[in-house]
C-alpha cells in the first residue's frame, strides 16, 4: 500500500512547514487527490489515522484529514471533443482515437492545513 509512504511524505512536508509558521499542533490537514492519481482516499485516512497515532506530539487528538476529489476531464486532441475519462489512456467518444489529452484528474497535493 503505497498510501502510508505517500502520507508520511505528506504529513513531513505539513509539519515541516507548520513549524516554519509557529504552530505546535496540526489539527486539519486538506488534500486535492484527482480520480486518476493512483491514490485511494480510503487508504490515505486509514494511514492518516496510524500516523496521528504514533506522532500524537505533532497532531492534536481531534485532528482530521479531508479529501478534495477532483473529477477527470480529457480533450482529444484530434477532434477537441472535451470528456470524462475512467483511466489515463482512454479512446475519445467524438472521434474514436486514443488522443485524449489529460487536463486534471491527476492532481495528488495538499490544499490546506489548519493547526495552533
């Protein structure tokens, strides 16, 4: 499960920065995670959880984690047809060829950070 080292990277990059701005607790941590990111929201807060656990010094104990979700969107290239892709590589529904061209739904960041 490649979730819990992407939520460690994460959470060091929070803290890091959250330091940097004088807080001593984080207590809300906001990410963008786009469908085709590769990433699973479900998997993320379970190891959001594990990790609130173990660095109880850095997260308040009612700290939360909340998901953006963003859509994906793909315009071909061909026939400029704008569409809704279910994978990365997906033929266009106006002109049948694998030229769609992806515009978000990758997006794997963090949005916000709440903290004291």
């Amino acid at each position: 499960m490649h979730e819990m080292a992407l939520m460690g990277d994460i959470l060091q990059i929070v803290w890091e920065d959250a330091q940097r701005q004088g807080f001593s607790k984080v207590t809300k941590v906001e990410l963008t995670v786009g469908k085709l990111s590769q990433a699973m929201p479900e998997a993320l807060e379970m190891a959001f959880s594990i990790y609130k656990e173990q660095y109880n010094h850095i997260f308040d104990q009612s700290a939360e984690i909340k998901f953006d979700i963003e859509e994906a969107v793909a315009c071909c290239i061909e026939c400029n047809t704008t569409y809704i892709p279910d994978r990365k590589i997906t033929i266009c529904p106006g002109c049948g060829m694998p030229t769609g061209n992806l515009i978000k739904g990758e997006t794997f960041q963090v949005k916000s950070y709440e903290g004291s």
